[in-house]
C-alpha cells in the first residue's frame, strides 16, 4: 500500500523533551518490547542530554520526532550501537512513538528522513536492531528497505532478536 505519509519535522532533543518523552512512553504496550514499562525520568534527561552530545560530534542522533501541529509523539533517529553484543561499532536506526501516534505513518516518515540526513552525512550503512515479535517494527524496517541480515538471541531478556541492515551508498538504496 502506498499511502501519503504524514508531515513530520525531526529536531536535536530538548531538555524539556524528556520530560514529554517519559509521559507518552509510560504505557505498557509502547514499552514492550523495551522491558515493559518506561524508565525513570532521570533515564530520559541523561538519554535526551546524550543525543544533543551525539549531534554536535557525530551530526546525527535520536531526534524528537514533532508532527503537524508541531507536538512531540516520540524520537527517531541513529546512534552508535554501544553494546558488546551485536553489531558492535555499527550505527543503529531506531524509533519510539506515543501509543496514540500508532498506524498513521509518522515512524516511517520519520526514518525516512533519519535515512536522508544519514546519507547527507556519509554514513555507508546503518542497522536496526527489532525484537523479532515486534511485528510493527519489522514492517517499517521492509518499508526502509532493509534486509534481515542476522538473528540473536538478546543476552538480557533471552528473545529472538533481528538485525536489519541497510547499505546507503549503493546505487538502488534510494
């Protein structure tokens, strides 16, 4: 289905952002695959205070993610993969979205966008690192392009995990 996709603008986080971000992500269906429910506030200040760090060195990060009426519904973005288990050294897109904003298009919209600045900043690839239950994620990652490239078993939870990969610089990653 190829459907209109909503207007979205990506910003570097605000400290007042994550003040909205544990707000809208305190819902156990959005944290699910995420340990199942939101972190502390102090989780986010540190993760939004992170991500302006990671825009100023690297030009890229998780960005708030507002819609038309210029409201935050949640981050898309890149960032390094920071952990020694998996695509380690790798840049990883991901996405979070208010509950509300389900199903309308935005995270797709959003990735979209993080995938063009990545290629404006040279990036030559990027991952995405999705619960293999996460039957939502899975799909945008298909939408973006991306291939499965690797199953694991994360060391944390013990679920199936998927890594999709995305090669930027070639001719038909457009």
């Amino acid at each position: 289905m190829n459907r209109v996709l909503p207007a979205v603008r990506l910003r570097v986080p605000t400290h007042e952002d994550a003040v909205v971000w544990h707000r809208i992500f305190d819902d156990p269906d959005v944290m699910e695959f995420q340990g199942g429910r939101a972190a502390e506030l102090s989780v986010y200040e540190e993760l939004t205070a992170r991500q302006r760090r990671h825009d100023a060195e690297l030009g890229f990060c998780l960005w708030t993610v507002l819609d038309d009426a210029g409201r935050v519904i949640g981050f898309t973005g890149a960032q390094p993969w920071e952990r020694d288990w998996g695509p380690a050294g790798e840049i990883e897109i991901g996405w979070r979205l208010g509950r509300e904003h389900w199903g309308k298009g935005y995270v797709t919209a959003a990735a979209r966008q993080t995938l063009e600045r990545m290629r404006a900043a040279g990036v030559p690839g990027v991952v995405a690192m999705v619960d293999a239950r996460n039957s939502r994620s899975v799909a945008v990652t298909r939408r973006l392009g991306m291939r499965l490239a690797e199953t694991f078993t994360t060391p944390a939870s013990q679920r199936a995990g998927h890594c999709y990969r995305l090669d930027l610089q070639s001719a038909d990653a457009a």
